[in-house]
C-alpha cells in the first residue's frame, strides 16, 4: 500500500479505458477532490474465461500499461487490484479516506448486481457513488414510445433515436486537461498477465485510428470480406478507448450507414435492458419449442472451419485465428449453424462469447437472435442464406475465402457437411412444426 495522507476520490475505469472524453473522469477531475484512478481485473468475470490465453485480457493489460504512462507523465498513478469489487472497495475504504468513487454506467445485468452491491456497501460508510452515462448516446430509458414501452423493432427506433439527436445538443466532454487533480503519488506497480492467472497473446493494443476514408465508402464496402471496408473499432468502442461521441461527430459527417451501426448497437442495449430473459432464451419465446438437432460431431466442424463450404470455414477459422470475423460472414456462419446444421443459437453465441475480441453480450445475443430468427427484430424463420450465392455476391474473386482457406482447390479440403437444398427443406419443416404453422 502507498500511503495517501489526505481525503480523496476514486475514479473507476471499467468500460471507459481512455482519459480522452470520458465523462464520469470529467466530473470526477471537476469535483475539486484529489483523483485516485482505479481499475480491478474482476475475478467473477475472469473465472469465467476458459482460456488463458485470451486476447481480451491482454488487450486491457496493454491499454491500462498505456494509460499509467500517461498517469506517471503528471506525477500520478493507476491503481489496478484483482479481486471481487465489493473485497476491493472493502480493502481500500480501510486504506484511504475515500469521499466518493466515481463512475461510468454499466447496464448488463452482472454489472447491474454489481454496482448495487458497491453501492450499498459505500452508502453503509457514508461514501458517495457517482455514476454517468458515457458508452451511449442515449440509454434504454430514452428512446420510447409514447405510451413509454420500448421499441422492439430497428427502424422506428432509429427514427426517434435521429429525432432526439437533432433536438438534443451532444458533443464530446472537454479532454481532462485538470491533470493536478489527480492525486500525486508514486507508481503503482500494475500486476502482471502471469499474476492475473493469464498468459500473452498475439494481441496487440494501438490506440484507435479513425479512418474518414474508409468510413466514408462504408455503405459500399461494409458487405466485401476480402477488402479492408469496415473501421475495426469494434474492438476500441467495447473497452472504451474511443469514445462513442466522437464516433458520433464522424458518423454525422461522413456517412448514415455507419451511424446506423452505431445505432444498432444502442438498440440491442436496450433489448437487453427492457427484455432481461433474452440473455438465455428467445426474445420470441415460442421459439423455444424449435426441435433442434444438436449434432456435436458437426458443431466441431462449424467450430474448426471444416463444413466445406468455403465461406463459412473461411469465416471460422479468421475467428479462430486472430478473434475477429466480417461482419456479413458473422451472419452467414450464424445462418448457417442455426438452419443448416439446426444447432441452437446459444451453441454459436457461446462460442463467439469465448473467442471475439469485441464480444458485445448484447449484440453478440441480439445478431444471433436474428440469424436464428428468435429475436425481436429478426430474419424471418424461412430465409435461409445460401453460402454459395453469398460468395458471389460478396467474394466473388475467392479472395477472402482462399486468404483463409488455403487448401481450397486440393483434395485436402473438405466435401459439404450437408447438402444446401435439402438442408434448407429441412430448416423450413422443423421451424413450421416447432412453430405449429
């Protein structure tokens, strides 16, 4: 422990790993008090990692590495623990004079728990808890209806989602240039990956680059896999080191298309909050009575990028390969497992929960939803993508397939796990029974 001889703040990193734009450090640094800044590997989070190899680990290691360079610039330090939060807060009430902790707001329901947990614990010693809205531009409370029900469809949420932007002025938290306000203290030591219980990766942490050029031709290029049409700041906007205004600002400037992505993702927030049971079942729950097949011996060649349908194992294996997948191959491989093969949704959600490195709960839950046609805004049951007729259409010149699929044209690659007609015949029946349509 490093001795602190005065009353101080805690500001809590959590989703928000920036010092850029950050709204709950903005308020904290204006509070006038000295700001300790904290960050905990959460042990409930990371028990639940199988592989202890993950990248998602060691891209947070690497950005908080970056963020105490920073902090060390201007005399101060990040304090990183490892613990459950609520042993953490328990540990540094009794170390430090703690005012009030700071916060941005979380809304999956672990975090929900979790926060109520830390809440009530520093209410019991008199602690103010401060929390804000900083990963969304608006939170599920604020796009409605007006009898105040949630919407459940894309398009008209997105209407008065636009409608509120432009009657709202939002613009990005002034950068934290109160750098005195952070407490004056010697480094803290941040725990290594071995300690953590993990081990390195091939991840590596730079700091997001928007590209205007590639955002710019993004409703043109966002469906090719094999050209670099997509911004790849998935990975940036879940762990916060890019803020969503500032993506925002360059979104309204440059193209609708991919301002619609960043609705989108507001819109499976919100389903998650108002509709909480769609985390484990069907947001249409007679979806449940789906009798799906479950093939474990096919599930593995879905899982390796061995079906023989190039697209779809090309798809796989860049997941398996570096924890990224294009987004329109994420929707066919989805399609695929769900009415080809007829595994259920939540197999194909886990496993892109244990291998993206832009896992979203609720996106990750709301697109697989859709491809499975359970979910509240989704493909419907009978539209089954065809991977061959996907090819053409959006690799026509085999270069993402044969980047990914190297022994494409020799004997060594794989026959069909099943056959296009007759599986797609299949879907249709088993969903019409499931259904009683």
């Amino acid at each position: 422990m490093i001795k602190i001889n005065k009353k101080i703040a805690i500001f809590w990193f959590r989703r928000d790993l920036r010092l850029e734009d950050n709204a709950g450090l903005y308020h904290a640094l204006q509070s006038g008090i000295p700001i300790l800044p904290l960050f905990i590997f959460d042990t409930d989070i990371l028990s639940q990692l199988e592989d202890k190899r993950d990248r998602r680990v060691d891209f947070i290691h690497q950005v908080l590495t970056s963020l105490q360079i920073k902090l060390e610039a201007i005399g101060s330090s990040l304090c990183v623990k490892i613990g459950k939060p609520l042993d953490v807060f328990t540990q540094l009430v009794n170390e430090y004079d703690i005012k009030a902790i700071y916060t941005n707001r979380d809304y999956e329901k672990y975090a929900l728990q979790r926060d109520k947990e830390v809440n009530d614990f520093l209410e019991s010693k008199s602690i103010q808890f401060f929390t804000f809205k900083d990963q969304v531009i608006f939170e599920a409370n604020e796009v409605l209806k007006g009898n105040g029900e949630p919407y459940t469809i894309f398009t008209p949420y997105s209407k008065i989602w636009k409608n509120n932007l432009a009657e709202r002025s939002y613009t990005q938290n002034p950068s934290q240039q109160l750098t005195n306000q952070f407490v004056k203290v010697a480094k803290m030591p941040i725990p290594s990956l071995d300690e953590i219980g993990f081990m390195k990766t091939d991840m590596l942490f730079l700091p997001p680059t928007v590209d205007e050029s590639i955002i710019a031709t993004y409703d043109e290029t966002r469906n090719l896999p094999g050209v670099e049409g997509t911004t790849r700041l998935s990975v940036h906007l879940r762990f916060g080191t890019v803020s969503v205004r500032k993506l925002l600002t360059v979104a309204l400037k440059l193209n609708e298309q991919w301002l619609n992505e960043l609705i989108w993702r507001e819109f499976f927030m919100s389903i998650l909050v108002h509709f909480p049971h769609v985390e484990t079942g069907a947001f249409r729950q007679k979806y449940e009575a789906i009798a799906w097949r479950n093939n474990e011996t096919e599930f593995a060649a879905w899982c390796e990028g061995k079906t023989g349908y190039p697209i779809v194992d090309a798809g796989m294996r860049q997941l398996n390969e570096t924890g990224w997948m294009h987004n329109r191959v994420r929707m066919v491989v989805a399609s695929f497992l769900t009415k080809h093969l007829l595994i259920d949704w939540r197999w194909g959600e886990a496993y892109f929960a244990n291998k993206l490195i832009d896992y979203e709960l609720s996106a990750n839950n709301g697109n697989w939803q859709w491809a499975a046609g359970c979910g509240c805004d989704a493909a419907p049951y009978f539209r089954v993508f065809n991977p061959s007729e996907q090819t053409k259409r959006f690799d026509p010149d085999l270069k993402y397939i044969r980047h990914w699929v190297k022994e494409l044209d020799s004997f060594d690659y794989p026959q069909p796990i099943v056959e296009h007609s007759f599986a797609r015949n299949r879907a249709l029946e088993v969903y019409k029974r499931g259904l009683n349509m």
